[in-house]
C-alpha cells in the first residue's frame, strides 16, 4: 500500500492533534513541517520545530517521537507545495 500524500499543512494540524490529546504537553506547538530528499525509510518530511517551555519540549518530543516515525511511514508531505 501507498503513502497518504497530505500537505505540510494537514501534517502540522495533524501533529498538533496528537499533542492536544496529552495535557502534559498543552503549551507545546508544532512548527512548520520540513520536507527533504527521501531518508532511507522512504521519509520525504519531519517535525521542523517545536515550541514550549524547553523541558517541556524535551519530554514532548521524546514522547512523540514513536508516532513520528509511525505517521513517517504512512504519509508523503506534497512538495509541490
């Protein structure tokens, strides 16, 4: 099966979803989506910035990292944009 091809946009939003769903990491606010040459898991994008309190962040991303790399491998970011 194919990628899901979304914009940067949709996979802002998208991020920011699933960080709403954790109150630990309300204050925290997705940045631009990157998009970049294919990684060698096929990868076109990732998270450009997260903003917040820095231990916030920290754990934040630590924490998201796994759906990151899940939602990597579903969607392709349109580059056309």
């Amino acid at each position: 099966m194919g990628r899901i091809l979304k914009t940067r946009e949709e996979v802002q939003a998208l991020m920011q979803r699933v960080l709403s769903k954790d109150d630990r990491f309300s204050k925290v606010k997705v940045g631009p989506i990157e998009v970049h040459a294919r990684t060698q898991d096929g990868s076109n994008w990732s998270l450009g910035s997260l903003a917040g309190p820095d231990a916030t962040v920290r754990r934040c991303l630590e924490s998201i990292t796994p759906v990151v790399r899940e939602l990597q491998s579903l969607i392709d970011v349109d580059d056309e944009q």
